[in-house]
C-alpha cells in the first residue's frame, strides 16, 4: 500500500486518513444484516445517512501531482518518482 502523510492508497483509490480513521470510530448500524441496498437507500427517510466505503481523495488537477480530500478538503502534493 502507497502511503503519504495525509492519504492512503488501498489499492481502489486514494482516501484521506482523517476521514477513514472518523468513519471507523462511528458506531455500526444495529441492523447490519440487512443487505446494503435497505441500508443506504432513500438518504432523505433516514436522519443519519453514510455509506459504508470512506470517500476517496481526488486529483485537484489533470497532471495528478496533487491530491485532495472532498469531505474535509485537507490538500498535500504527491512525492515526484
């Protein structure tokens, strides 16, 4: 796994560890069996709406040295290989 000072690369995407180290201490639903289409379904009907994958970081332009975190907006410029 790549890893910068305020993201990591999981292999799917590049997610900021602010944000996944908050959504691993929110409490898990007690319904957790249900399939996840009853779970994440129809956000205007429940009060508190996540999904269950952490929001990934994305490019803040096309040359991709930079990334950024949408959810808290925390930036940092990729290593030169």
């Amino acid at each position: 796994m790549k890893e910068t000072e305020r993201f990591i690369n999981t292999g799917y995407g590049w997610t900021c560890k602010r944000c996944a180290a908050q959504e691993a201490r929110r409490p898990t639903e007690t319904q957790s069996t249900l399939p996840r289409f009853f779970r994440e379904g129809e956000a205007e009907d429940r009060s508190e709406f996540h999904l269950t994958s952490p929001p990934l970081a994305r490019w803040q332009d096309d040359s991709r040295q930079k990334l950024y975190c949408p959810r808290c907006g925390v930036e940092e410029a990729l290593p030169q290989a």
